[in-house]
C-alpha cells in the first residue's frame, strides 16, 4: 500500500521503517542516560557489574520487542497492547490497559518529560514555577498541533529529532574517548565495596525502566506502512540502537570519572564536558537535554491518541474519540483529549504522585501480553508473519523479569504500589459500564 494511501478505516499509511525505527529510539531514549545516571551505578559498585546490567537489560528489553513483533505480525489494527490484551484474554483486560494509559502511565510521561524540557529551558531563561509550567504546557499543545495535522508530520520531526539525539550521543562518546586520555585514571570502581545479587537486581530494575516506552510503536499500526513487517523490523532495529547507545554512553562516563562520582551525579554529561573541557558544560548539557527531550515527547504523543481511538471504535470511550479528521485522517480528537488531560496533570503537578504510583504497573501488562503470545500459539486459526528466536524460552524468561519488577515493587514500596494497583483496577467498574452503554 502506497504511503498516505487509506487503511479502509480512514487513517492514512506515512509511517515506513525508517520512520518507525525512530520512534522506537526516540520514545526509549530521552534525558536520564545524558542528566542523571539511573539507580544502576548507585546498586552496582564495580565497572563491569555496570556495563553489564545495562547489557542484560538491553537483551531482555529486545527479548519484551520481538514479543511485541510477534504480535504485531499478527494483529495488524491500531492500537498495541491495547488489541492484543483484548485478543489474547479479554476486552476487560485492554480496557484496563488503556484506562492505566489515560489516568497517567501514558499521559503522566508526556507531563513529566515536559516539565524537564521546561525546567532546562530555565537554563537560559530564567522562570518560576508558574512560568515553567506554562512552557510545559506549551510544549505539549504544539507537539499536539503537529500530530494534529498529520501522523506524516509528527512522525518525521521524530526522525529528525531521533537522528539529532543520536549525533549528541555519539559526538558525547567520540569527544569522551579522545580527550579522556588526559584522565590518570580509567574505569575506577566504586570504593563502597563488591556487588551483591540484591543490588544487581534492584540495578536490573532500574535499567528494564530506562529502556521503557519500545512498545509505543505499535500503536499506529494502521499508519504504518506494512506494518506486519515494518514494525518487527524497526523493534528489532531500534532496540540494538538504543542498547548500543547506552552502553556506549556508560562507557565514556566510567571511562573519564570514577563510579562514585557517576552514581552521585545528577547531570552526569555536563559533569563529563566539565572534566573534560573546563567549567561550562551546564549550557550545553541543557541544549541537549531539551532537545532528546522534546524528540521523546513527538513520539509519545503521536502514539498514545491511537490506542483512544482504538477504544472509542469498540465502543469503550466517547463515540466521538472515535473520529477521524476529514482532512488529515488523524484521531484529532483524542489527540486533543490527551493533550489536555496532559496539560493539566502539569498544571496541577499531580502526575508526580500518580505516575511513580501507577508505572509500574504495566509491566503486569507486559508479562500478561507475553503470556498471551502463547496462548495464542495454541490457538486454531491465529496466523503470523514473525515469530519470536528461541521460543518458548524467550517469552517466559520475559515473563519472569516483568513479574520480578512487580514483585520488587510491591516488597520496596507497598503502600504506593497498592494504591497504584488500586487506581489501575478501579478501571473494571467504569468497563463495565461502557459495556452496559455500548455492548461489543
């Protein structure tokens, strides 16, 4: 099918490979692996305990893409997790995914990322808490407008934005290990002492989290250009960018400063360009910054309105989130919907308490949806363009990790992982009274 030409359901095919890969590295990477190293360096305290929680997570965040591949293969319509919770289980169990989304998993990451381009944009001009807000806010409405007026222009200022961030990372690496040498010491541990297998998992934790947002591209499916081939292509490629990246990045870091000062940074690249090059690297840092970090948020809110719509054509949300634009053949609607529910999860600050609360929990999702992908191998009729290396160790070792992350939850925190919890399954009553309102 030609790009721009209709899906039958009036949404426009612009998204081919290149354009999808960047969104699977655009929504991945944003500002952590440039401003604050994760919880890695802080539980890890030896070098290659480091790199190498940062590869295992890397592997398995590749393991979570190909099932997300396999399933894409298989269910070509938009909206991801969304229809393949609904296929594999129950439409209950989308519902709750897609509710979980709108309350803040989805819209909280968009207020958050927001906020930190708007906090770096105070970097060069200086503004209070009322004026951040607004920049945030402002953000937001733009990157809407842009998604607004057509998925093929929100999808190539994520290219461009993509391939912006990845010169940073490289130019970050190439500047480190060539004039790093003038450092007496390279890869110097942590004087804290050895690593233990808890730290190593709590730092496997913290790393599954960084990669977090690979399966965003799933939810246009139906813009994609061949989307039961381009999608598994782009997670697969996009995944291998990103794990390189990030080693790469934690390389130099270890490379031209200590452990301890790395896990004890929270701008750990200006902290890199200052060792390097004298006092200076804040500006530079904050330009980085705000820009991977408005890359992010073109794909974040390019993907999250297509799972809205996904639902309202089921008959699970407003009729009218279920319409497309006349002219752009975009879910104008829903982009609008998310855009101010966003806007004003900002405005109020509330994202902070409800989004720690309720991220973790999609990785009950993800262990569910894997869980599905076999189920749906047993299944009479169900056919597949992609299947998943090294089945069917691959989806239950996927399986483990996402339970694990739970689990650490629930045992670290379980107050707030149970009111977490309890928010994502208040969404069952409000199901069933859509179902009432508008049976499937």
């Amino acid at each position: 099918m030609a790009e721009g030409e209709g899906t039958g359901t009036g949404l426009r095919r612009a998204i081919r490979l290149p354009h999808a890969t960047a969104m699977v590295v655009g929504t991945i990477i944003g500002a952590s692996i440039f401003v604050q190293p994760s919880e890695v360096t802080s539980q890890v305290h030896s070098v290659g305990g480091v790199l190498l929680v940062w590869f295992l997570a890397g592997v398995l965040t590749l393991i979570g893409s190909l099932v997300c591949a396999e399933l894409a293969s298989t269910f070509t319509r938009t909206g991801g997790v969304y229809v393949y919770l609904s296929e594999a289980f129950h439409p209950a169990l989308g519902f709750l995914w897609g509710w979980a989304m709108l309350l803040t998993m989805h819209s909280g990451i968009i207020a958050a990322i927001a906020t930190v381009f708007a906090r770096y944009t105070g970097t060069f001009i200086p503004m209070g808490t009322g004026g951040s807000r607004l920049v945030a806010i402002a953000v937001i409405l733009v990157l809407s407008a842009v998604n607004y007026v057509g998925v093929r222009h929100g999808s190539r200022l994520q290219t461009v934005f993509t391939g912006g961030k990845l010169l940073a990372v490289v130019a970050i690496v190439g500047l480190g290990f060539a004039l790093g040498g003038r450092v007496p010491e390279h890869f110097v541990g942590s004087s804290v002492g050895g690593d233990s297998l808890g730290g190593f998992l709590l730092a496997m934790v913290a790393g599954l989290f960084a990669y977090g947002g690979w399966h965003m591209v799933t939810y246009s499916s139906e813009e994609t250009v061949e989307p039961a081939k381009t999608i598994p292509r782009a997670l697969l490629i996009g995944t291998l960018i990103v794990t390189a990246a990030y080693m790469a990045m934690t390389a130099v870091y270890l490379y031209v400063m200590p452990l301890d000062q790395v896990a004890a940074s929270t701008r750990v690249a200006a902290d890199l360009a200052d060792t390097l090059l004298g006092s200076g690297g804040a500006g530079a840092m904050s330009a980085i910054v705000m820009f991977s970090s408005f890359g992010a948020l073109a794909g974040i809110i390019l993907a999250g309105p297509r799972v809205y719509y996904a639902m309202a054509q089921d008959g699970l949300l407003f009729k009218w989130l279920g319409d497309l634009h006349p002219r752009y053949g975009t879910p104008h609607r829903a982009i609008i919907l998310q855009a101010i529910w966003s806007s004003a999860l900002v405005a109020t600050g509330t994202f902070r308490a409800l989004f720690t609360r309720v991220v973790y929990t999609e990785w009950i999702f993800f262990a569910l949806m894997a869980i599905g992908l076999m189920l749906l191998r047993k299944r009479p009729g169900v056919s597949r363009q992609y299947s998943i290396p090294l089945y069917p160790l691959a989806p239950l070792l996927f399986i483990v990790s996402s339970l694990a992350i739970v689990v650490n939850t629930l045992i670290s925190n379980p107050k707030d992982a149970s009111i977490g919890l309890g928010l994502v399954l208040l969404g069952l009553p409000v199901y069933f009274r859509w179902l009432r309102r508008s049976p499937r």
